[in-house]
C-alpha cells in the first residue's frame, strides 16, 4: 500500500483531554462559534402572535383561536387577502396575482402572525409566502425531482426502499411551503381518499417485506380523527406492519391541532414515530413546544426533518439554535436536507460545499444528539444518500488519518487483513 503523505501535525497521544487544554476554560466559545444558548426571553414570538390577534382578529376568542378548524378555516389563500396582513413585494405581488400560480399559496393565521410583516427578507415569510423566483426553471430541475410517480405502485402509495413505503394520505396541508417536493400535487382535497386507501392497504396487506410505512401527504394530521384513527388501525392490523410514521408540519403551523381527542387515536397505535418539519427556530413558539411536549408525553417517539435553505437558514448559528431548541422539548433532529430540485426552486438551493461547512460548524461544537444527518435524496429515484465533510484525510499501512473538529489530524491503528 502506498505511503499516506501529510503535512499537517499528526496527533498520536495526547497527554492532556484534547477538547480543553491548559490555560483554557471549558466553556469558552471556540473564536468562530459564539455560545448559543437560549436567551432568557424563551418565546420571543409571545408578543407578535397577541399583537396580530388583537389587530386583524379582534373577535376571535382564545378558544376560536385556538380551535384548529377555526386555523383552518380562516387560511389566508390569496392576493387580497395577504394584502390585509402585509404589504407583499414587488416579487410576491407577480406571483400571486398570476391567473395561474406554480403551486397553491395557504398560510393559517397562527402561522403568518409570526411574520414580521415589516422584515421583506423575513426567514419564515420566504417560505410560505409566493415569488416570482419560482417561475424560473433551471436545468436539472423537475417537478418530480425524486421520480415519485415511477415507484408508485398504486396511487398514493411510492415503493422505493426494499422494507418501507411511503403512503400518500392526502394532497391538503394548512400552510403551503414554496419549496415542497410534492408541490406538483398538494392544493386538493376532494379525492376519494378511502379508495384509493383501499389499494393502498391491499399493497401493504399482499408484500410482507414492508414492515415500515411513512403516512405522508400532503399533511395527514389535517385528516380527521375518525379518518387518521381508521387509517392506524388498519395499518396497526396488517401483522408484518413493524412500525408506522408520520410525517407532518402541523406541530410548526398549526399546533392547535394537538388535541386531547388526536393524542387518544394517536396512542392508540404503538410504535408510532413521528418526523416533524421544522425550518427556523422562530418556529418554536410556545405554542409549538406544547404541541411537541404534548405528543412526547404520549408517547410518541419524535424526530425532527429540515430542509437547508438559502437566506433562510443557512448559518451555523441559525441551525444550532433550531436543533437546541428542538431538543428541549424532545424532538431528535434527524435528517438535515440538501433542498431538492424542484422546479423554481433556484434561490433556495444553497451548494453541497456550504452544507457540508455548516455540518462541520456543528460537529464538535455541540452534542451530538443536536446533529442531524445531512443528506441529499437523490434525483431520479435513487433514495437518500449522506454527505459528510472530509473526516478520513488518508490511510497508510498503519493508520487511519482522521481531522477533527478543530482541525487537527489524528492517527487510528488499523488491522491488516
């Protein structure tokens, strides 16, 4: 084998801890990190959300409010009616009042009263709120960047993996994100979904090797208790059925929907696992965390899904604070993803090199359980694939030559075969 040649200082054995050395103090932050803990305002957003209560709800009690068919009833789904909440720019008002937009625009009340209405490069307002950016389609842009459709294998239902498959409950969420994969079919909700359950369940009756489905949409906690409570006991009967998740945004942009009655049909199916799609830390209002702490106490085991965006949350600070924050109310961030090439998504996507900085820019300089896996599902079908920044800088005979998170090389004994 050939010789593994570096420069770099290789760190054999260290005498001392080589995460704090002598003359320095345990808790002081690397130059380029700056301590993240939360400040002592915990719920900065408080006094926002009870500001646009009082001004564009005036009426609305605490229990309408808090009622989420009153959420979603009340959606804000069009040029003129945004228009009584904020002033869009000039970039937000083409895409809205195109006769034909790219992908439907819904936001619920709670969620736009997070909006700083008067912040026009506002992190949450650049993912619910249309522009005209998405008529721009690049090359290697699709609407079906993941090839979703060739794996279908019966309408709503997508096979990829060996012992897993994705069911596609519905095409309705509440609050519309503008770089949603599936942007290509959410916007209905006037399908006959038992039907097309029926054929959905009959797959997932008939192949024994899928033991794990993903209950996706859509949003499937827009469903119904009676339908969401049919559907887990239906999937909780089929024996070969190991696990069932959920994947949903709902805790993030209408948590009222937790309910004691949904928590009810939700412990009903056990293990139930249940991915939420979480973006920036303004998310986590205290609303949120109840809705998170809510679901963990019944026993929900809960992850987290973000997407990387540019200009949204694409700083190592941004993210940390994000996964902290997702901790405390016992949410495990889970994958880190690389935006998928939808059509029109450009000015979102930010490049592999920057994700794999930001991954560093975490690893080391927090726990790992606020790490997610950063990953890139690939076009054309072919399932997630991680990335990671280059950790292994070479092998020789002898050794494995690692860096670090301070960027110092060390050196593991390898076995020969």
């Amino acid at each position: 084998m050939g010789q593994f040649n570096t420069n770099e200082h290789v760190i054999i054995d260290d005498v001392e801890p080589p995460l704090i050395r002598s003359g320095e103090s345990s808790d002081s932050p690397h130059p380029h990190h700056q301590n993240s803990r939360l400040s002592d305002a915990q719920y900065p957003l408080d006094g926002r959300i009870e500001e646009f209560r009082k001004l564009h709800f005036p009426d609305a009690t605490d229990a309408m409010w808090n009622d989420w068919h009153w959420q979603l009833f009340h959606r804000i789904t069009t040029y003129h009616d945004l228009c009584r909440y904020l002033v869009p720019m000039a970039e937000e008002e083409q895409a809205l009042r195109q006769a034909s937009t790219l992908f439907p625009f819904s936001v619920t009340p709670y969620y736009l009263s997070l909006i700083d209405p008067n912040d026009t490069q506002g992190s949450l307002r650049k993912c619910v709120i249309p522009s005209i950016l998405e008529a721009d389609h690049q090359s290697g842009e699709s609407d079906d960047p993941l090839s979703e459709e060739h794996t279908t294998k019966v309408r709503g239902l997508v096979h990829r993996y060996p012992d897993r498959v994705l069911f596609l409950t519905t095409s309705f969420c509440s609050t519309y994100c503008r770089y949603c994969t599936r942007s290509r079919m959410v916007g209905g909700h006037t399908e006959n979904l038992l039907k097309h359950w029926e054929e959905a369940l009959s797959y997932i009756e008939e192949h024994t090797e899928v033991r794990d489905v993903l209950v996706s949409g859509g949003d499937p906690l827009t469903l119904s208790d009676e339908m969401l409570g049919y559907l887990l006991s239906r999937l909780g009967a089929i024996e070969h059925v190991e696990m069932v998740r959920i994947g949903t945004k709902v805790p993030m942009v209408m948590p009222q929907r937790i309910t004691e009655q949904l928590l009810t049909v939700l412990k009903s199916c056990k293990p139930l696992y249940m991915s939420i799609h979480a973006t920036h830390p303004d998310e986590m209002t205290r609303e949120a965390a109840k809705a998170c702490d809510a679901l963990a106490d019944a026993g929900i085991v809960l992850g987290s899904q973000t997407v990387l965006l540019k200009g949204v949350n694409d700083s190592v600070e941004t993210l940390k604070n994000l996964f902290h924050k997702l901790l405390r109310h016992r949410v495990r961030p889970y994958y880190l993803y690389q935006c998928d090439p939808i059509s029109g998504s450009a000015h979102f996507r930010t490049t592999v090199d920057k994700g794999k900085q930001l991954m560093q820019g975490l690893r080391g300089f927090t726990s790992g359980y606020a790490i997610p896996q950063y990953v890139i599902d690939t076009p054309g079908g072919g399932g997630k694939v991680p990335i990671l920044p280059a950790y292994e800088v070479g092998q020789d005979e002898q050794h494995l030559y690692l860096r670090n998170y301070e960027g110092k090389v060390y050196s593991y004994p390898t076995e020969r075969e």
